[in-house]
C-alpha cells in the first residue's frame, strides 16, 4: 500500500472541494454585487442613445455628482448630464462594481451625496455659463441661464427667452471653460 499516493489523492480530493466552495462562494458574492450595481457605476467610453433621438457621447465620469443624471466629459472637455430615464441605451463602457465605502455616482443618483439638477444649475447661472441643451422633442437649444426655478430654467438663445422644464430636457451640456 501506497501511503504517500492515498494521502496525496485524499489532499487533492480536499483541495477540490475547498476549491469549488470557494468559486461557489465567489460567484454568490459577485452576483450580490451585481444585483446592487446601477447604471451610474459604468465607466469608460459610452455612446449613449437618448429617447428623444438624440445622442451624447463621451467617457463616463464621477464628477458633477447630479441626482438623477450620468455625467460624461468628451475629448473637448464638454461636461454633459443625461437625465437617466432619457437614456434609450447605452454602448461601450464596463462593468464597475461599487466601491464599499465612500460616495460615488450611484450613491448621489439614489441621494447619499452630490446635488440637485436645479442647485447644478444655480451654480452655472452664476457663473455666466452657457448652456447648451437637448430636449425630449429633439430641439437644441443653447444660451446663458437668466433664472433657474425649482422645476424649470430660462435661457437667454438667441432667439429669445426660453423656458425648459427639467422633466422636458434629456441632457445639459457645458463646454470648457463654461463661458
């Protein structure tokens, strides 16, 4: 009789045990954490295609934390919010798990950290920035901000004044240097 060959069988047999328990265990906690992942987590290049017919691209970026809004920033430095229930699909990007502590995008989109879309936009009014928006009916407009409400911004375009509800803009955008 063999011993060294039975107690190397019999550790084998225990290692692949041990060893399928801990995928097992792994693929449990990965799937919970899958389950707690939201859109905000992304990263990476994306295209995103909007409901109203519209597109944005860019990469996918943590910062302005907006409520309600994915953040990304072009290769030019233009900051656009997409209002998330505007957002049709999206392409590109990957998979982020969440970080376990700390604030991050998908935090401030359920209301642990980041802003308001109108306290956002209080900081752009007085700035002077100019805001170029696409609303759900396909339309752009672009000017300075001249009044940010609760529910609603008005902006001085070119061809006049014009009052945008929140609930009627599918993304805000900024570009560099926001003046």
């Amino acid at each position: 009789m063999d011993v060294d060959r039975l107690w190397s069988e019999a550790a084998a047999a225990v290692q692949g045990d041990l060893d399928a328990y801990v995928v097992e265990e792994a693929h449990e906690v990965f799937l919970a954490e899958a389950a707690r992942t939201r859109l905000l987590d992304r990263r990476g290049t994306a295209r995103i295609a909007l409901r109203g017919g519209g597109e944005v691209r860019g990469v996918i970026v943590e910062e302005p934390h907006v409520l309600g809004h994915v953040a990304l920033r072009d290769p030019d430095g233009t900051t656009s919010l997409v209002a998330l229930d505007a957002i049709g699909f999206l392409t590109g990007s990957e998979v982020r798990l969440r970080p376990e502590t700390g604030a991050s995008a998908t935090a401030s989109a359920v209301g642990d950290a980041g802003c308001t879309l109108a306290s956002w936009l209080r900081e752009e009014w007085q700035r002077g920035s100019v805001l170029h928006v696409l609303d759900r009916s396909g339309s752009r407009w672009a000017g300075r901000a001249t009044f940010v409400g609760a529910d609603h911004a008005e902006l001085d375009c070119p061809t006049g004044l014009v009052v945008l509800p929140y609930a009627a803009v599918d993304c805000w955008s900024t570009p560099p240097g926001r003046a």
